[in-house]
C-alpha cells in the first residue's frame, strides 16, 4: 500500500503497554485519514455514553496520506476523541512537526487509551514507545513545557502538551504545538489532561511511502515555491487571518459585547493593518512557504502569535480594543492551553449575564486586567467561578436560568466562531450544521453570501453552498490532511489536491471521490451523535436564538431593524437535510447510508433510532 504506512500505534497508559497494528487497504481508501480515520476508529471502538473525561474516551491524532510530505502546506494533524465540550464527535486541526515525524516514526495514526496512575509523557521514537514521568512539567504552561522538552529532545522532534487548562480538564482546553499552534477547540487538550498525559514527543527516522517519489518531490517542490510567489503577489500573509477584521465590521458582522452588537467604533484599532505595524516576528507551521501566523508583543512585553479569531472574540466580544491587552489575553489562552475561541465567548456571556442583571458579579465589558484574572480561574478551575467558566457558557447558561441560554452564543456546546450572524443566514446554517459545534471551519460561506448573494435570502443556493463547502473543507482537507489557505486564501486550485494524492497513493481519484468521502464522513458524524442521543431532533442544528430575537436586532447601521426568521431558517435547514440525503430530523437515511457503504454503521445506529427510508 502506497500513501499511507499502512499502521498505526496504540498506546495504553494504564497497563503502560503498546503495540504497532496495521490496517487494511480497504480502511485507508474508504476513510483516507486525519478526520476520517478518526470518526471511523472513534465510532467502531467506543461504547456509546462513556465519560468523554473518563479512561475509555481515546485520544487520536490522525494523519492522511499526504501529511508531512514536502508540498503545500501539508505541516498539520488532526486530533480527536469524544468531546467533552459538546459530547459528540470532537476534533481539531493543528500544524505540527508530529505530522512529518509521525509517519515517518511508520504510523500514520497514533491512538491513546487508558489513563495513567500519575502525570506522564510519551516519547515514541520509530518502534519504541517510552513512558516517562511529567512530575517536572506538570504544573506548568506549555510554553515552558514546550521549551523543556525542545531542551531534551532537540527542536526537529514532533512536540504536542497541554497547559493548565488541560490538566484541569476545562472543557475547552487544546492542545499545543510549536510554540504558537493551538488545536481542538472542542477539548481535546482536556482529554489528554484526563489520562494524566502532559505531552507526545515523537520521532522518526524512516521514509514516508509514496507511489511515485520523483513526480511528488518535483510537484511538490515546484508548488510550494509557486503557492510562496502567490502570496507575494497578493501581499495576503501581510495582515493575514485579520485582514477580514475590518470588512466585518464594516458590513455588521462582527462580535461585538456577546454579539449583541455588530460594528464598532474602535474597531480599526484591532484590524489587519494595525496588526501588522505591531508585528515583531512571524511564525508558521512545517512544509508552508505562506506563513500567517503574526506576533506581537503584548501589553506586558511578551510575545503572542495572533489571528483574527483570536484577536475578535478576546477583544471587540468583551469591548476590549487595545490590541496589546488582546495580545495579552491571547498569551494566557496559549499558556494555559485554553481555546481562545470559546474563552472568548464564555467571559463576554458573563459580562453579558452581569450586565443584564441575571446574575451578580463585577466583571464588566472592556475591564482587561479583570479578563486577565477570570482566564487564571477557569485554567485553575478556581472556586465556583473558574468551575463555572471552566465549563463553558451553554453549562453556565443552564445554572443561571432565566432564559439565558438564548444569549449563550454556542451550537451544541461549543462557543461561535467570530462571525456575527443576525442577518447572515447562510452563515448561520454553517454555524448550525457544523458537526463538531459552532466552527466556521466546515463552510466559510460569509464572503460569498455577502459578495454574491442576496444577504438576507433564505435560497436553496445557499444550503447548496454549505454542503459544496463542507465537502471541500471538513471532508477533503480534513482527511488529506493539509492546510486549506493555499485554496481558500490564495485561489490554489482544488485540482492540486487529487494530484497530490494521486502521486502519493498510486490512485486515480477525482474531486468527486473526494466529495463521497466528505459525505461518509458527515454521515458517520451524525451517526456517532445519534447514538449518544437517540432522541436527536433538528433542533440541534440552530444556532442561538439571540439571532432570531427581534430584541436583538441592531438600531442602527447596516442591518438596522434585520434579524433571522426562524420559520425561514428553518426551510433552509430543510434544504440542506435534502440535499444530504438527511430526513427532516437531521439524520441521515437508509438509503443515503447504502450510497455511502455504511451498512454496518446504518445497523448499528438502528439499535438507537430506526432511520428512514
Ligand atoms: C481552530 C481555532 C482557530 S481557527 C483559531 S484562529 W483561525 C484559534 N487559534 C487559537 C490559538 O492560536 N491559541 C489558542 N489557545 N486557542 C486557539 N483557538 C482557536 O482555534 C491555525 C490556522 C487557522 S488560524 C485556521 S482558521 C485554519 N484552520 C485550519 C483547519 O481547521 N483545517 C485545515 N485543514 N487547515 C486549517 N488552516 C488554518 O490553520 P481547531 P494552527 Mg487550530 C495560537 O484547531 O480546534 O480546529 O480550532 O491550528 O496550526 O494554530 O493554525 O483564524
Ligand atoms: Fe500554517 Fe498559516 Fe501556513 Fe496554513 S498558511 S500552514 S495555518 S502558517
């Protein structure tokens, strides 16, 4: 088998024992890798309602068949197990020198079980797996963790540690990477932290598999030089993810104070030009000539490594617009090893539940130094309040009562993305229908149903574009797995990425084998929720019902008067569960499970819920 090792590695920290296993060829081509692999292993090996914090969840970090192979952008992993977050399937995506080593170390999956009787960390090299205490760095945030082990082991060597936050289990903890990597959002750093594993240190000495060597290095080489002149072209690294920061605003759609509001004022002072005039250095992840990752030094000279995400939900959503305090908010979720996403969003519900008299507290919007504090908290889980925050706003709205949770700005759990949709209806199906919670990495549809369609229109056109985005995102490069800015950023074509594969697996695929991949994959994903909700309604795939307040809508600007229709909303979602293939609950047929070979998955979730026909 070409393309993949063909193996993977199963380490069980509770006996202390592990073991190479290989998979089948019919494994690899039906699920690829990285998200793919994951979902599969994830359905077939856990029992329904397990404790996703608890010794029987597994930790993934999954890689595709053209992971780690020097073409554009290919530095990433995927790392995934049940989420705590949200309780269905998690994972995230993170660039990682893991990526080359761990396959070239001949695995292209490495899984996780059990859970350690005291803090440790695994260093694999090739076949050898060594468990080695972590009572040193325990404790601490990964930047030290990072350093102490880059000390040891030399900086080539594949590094991935969890901070305090993961230690302590916040919901939201990822998991880190190469001093400014940061990945699953939806609390895969606290799964780690369940079994006790501070970090993974890997190595490899081998080669990675590829059918046609000479025709991958040339392509390879050549591509990753052209992808370099591109953004050279088109100046997009200058200000990178945060170019975008001031069109949002400008068009309303920014998360402003818990989204209540869209624009603001001050807002320039967090936009991509600003970022970049206080750029003091720039990182990125392996194998990428387009390197976007800006850092700046924050408010108490420390440097951090900003994206618009980041810089939006820690700064225009808690009313903070001095970029430096944002930087430092940013380098204590790095540290801690927290999500700034959903850190984001749980301290602005806070504000908001305090300003709305829902419940008492002193934190106010725009108060840094309190944030500052209230993040220590949560990564401590300190005192009723860290538990709380610790725990997300969907789990505190549901404390608090009084009808909060339509301002608990989250889809299944996990906090939104930085995209402010009371007027954006496609976007907010995106929201709505992504799998692994509110995350705009499924379908980034915002700037084309802002540049190409009628904004507040509820079109088919629109369920179309979703679907046609979370094949091309979530499935293909989610499974591939490599870095999806060269496409979406720069204008790479999608065409590259079969040719890629090709020249690695030895196969003859096309875009559309990559679309069928992307639906097995969605479907599975559904499934694994179904099972672990049998009573699974379409309900679930709203997004907050702030966006359908009309309360809520904006006074002035824009979109002044606008606000989503439910019932409109609602005929989308429809349109979307059509096109899938889905029924009108959201899961997916028998007939949609035959197309996409999941006769024994469709079996399975049968015992749960019977599907339609
Ligand atoms: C991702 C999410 C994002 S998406 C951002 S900024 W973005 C936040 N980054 C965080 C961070 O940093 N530190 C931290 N403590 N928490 C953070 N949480 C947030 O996590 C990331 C880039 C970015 S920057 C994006 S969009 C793209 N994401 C990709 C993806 O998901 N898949 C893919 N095949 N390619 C991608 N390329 C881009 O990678 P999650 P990274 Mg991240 C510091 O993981 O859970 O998916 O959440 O990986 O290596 O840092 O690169 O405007
Ligand atoms: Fe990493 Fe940015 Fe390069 Fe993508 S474009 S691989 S996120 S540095």
């Amino acid at each position: 088998m070409f393309g993949w090792n063909g193996s993977l590695l199963r380490v069980d920290l509770t006996t202390k024992t592990y073991h190479k296993e290989p998979f089948t060829e019919d494994f690899a081509h039906r699920w690829v890798g990285g998200r793919g692999f994951a979902v599969k292993i994830l359905w077939d090996e856990l029992k329904p309602n397990i404790d996703p914090l608890g010794p029987e969840n597994k930790f993934i970090v999954s890689l595709g068949p053209i992971s780690g192979i020097p073409a554009p952008n290919t530095g990433k992993a995927v790392v995934a197990a049940k989420s705590p977050m949200t309780g269905g399937y998690g994972d995230g995506n993170l660039g990682t020198m893991v990526a080359e080593q761990l396959r070239k170390a001949g695995y292209d999956l490495l899984i996780v079980e059990g859970k350690s009787s005291s803090p440790v960390y695994l260093y694999i090299k090739d076949n050898n797996v060594e468990f080695l205490p972590a009572e040193e760095i325990w404790g601490k945030g990964s930047f030290d963790t990072n350093a102490w082990l880059y000390e040891k082991y030399g900086k080539r060597v594949g590094v991935l540690n969890i901070g305090q936050a993961g230690e302590n289990m916040v919901l939201y903890a990822v998991v880190r990477s190469m001093e400014g990597r940061a990945g699953g959002r939806t609390g895969m750093g606290a799964v780690m932290g369940s079994k006790l594993l501070k970090a993974v240190v890997v190595e490899g000495t081998g080669k990675i598999p590829v059918a046609e060597p000479e025709l991958m290095k040339k392509i390879g080489v050549e591509d990753l030089k052209k992808v370099h002149d591109i953004d050279k072209k088109t100046r997009w690294s200058v200000q990178g993810t945060d170019a975008v920061f001031s069109w949002l605003n400008d068009v309303a759609a920014l998360p402003v104070r818990n989204f209540r509001e869209t624009h603001h004022r001050d807002a320039w002072k967090l936009d991509g030009e600003r970022l970049n005039e206080a750029r003091v250095a720039t990182y990125g992840c392996p194998n990428c000539t387009m390197h976007c990752g800006i850092a700046i030094r924050d408010d108490e000279g420390r440097e951090t490594e900003m994206d618009y995400e980041n810089i939006a939900l820690l700064g225009s959503n808690l009313g903070i617009f001095e970029l430096k305090q944002v930087g430092s908010l940013n380098y204590l979720c790095d540290d801690y090893g927290m999500d700034t996403m959903s850190a984001g969003g749980t301290l602005a519900f806070y504000a908001d539940a305090v300003a709305h008299g829902i419940i008492e507290g002193d934190f106010r919007f725009g108060d840094a130094q309190a944030a500052k504090r209230l993040l220590g908290m949560t990564a401590r889980r300190e005192g009723e309040l860290g538990n709380m925050l610790a725990d997300g706003s969907l789990r505190m709205a549901k404390k608090f009562g009084h009808d909060s949770e339509a301002y608990a700005m989250q889809v299944k759990g996990l906090e939104l993305a930085a995209y402010n949709c009371k007027f954006i209806p496609g976007m907010a199906l995106a929201f709505g229908t992504s799998p692994i919670g509110a995350h705009h990495k499924e379908a980034w549809i915002i700037s084309y149903e802002l540049n190409h369609t009628v904004r507040g229109s509820y079109g088919r056109d629109k369920a179309e574009k979703v679907v046609e985005l979370q094949r091309i995102r979530g499935g293909m490069f989610e499974s591939l797995v490599s870095c999806r800015f060269p496409w979406i950023e720069l204008g790479w074509d999608l065409e590259n990425y079969p040719k890629y594969f090709n020249a690695a697996t030895g196969l003859k695929w096309t875009l559309e084998d990559f679309w069928n991949l992307g639906d097995r994959i969605y479907a599975l994903m559904k499934f694994f929720w179904v099972r672990e909700i049998p009573q699974w309604d379409r309900t679930r795939d709203y997004p907050p019902m702030a966006w359908f307040d009309k309360a809520n809508a904006d006074k002035k600007g824009p979109i002044a008067g606008k606000i989503l229709e439910r019932k409109q909303y609602d005929e989308l979602l429809s349109h979307y569960y059509d096109i899938r293939g889905w029924d009108e609950r959201g899961i997916p047929t028998r007939k949609t499970a035959e197309r996409l070979h999941l006769d024994d998955e469709m079996k399975e979730v049968e015992k749960f819920t019977r599907l339609e026909s």
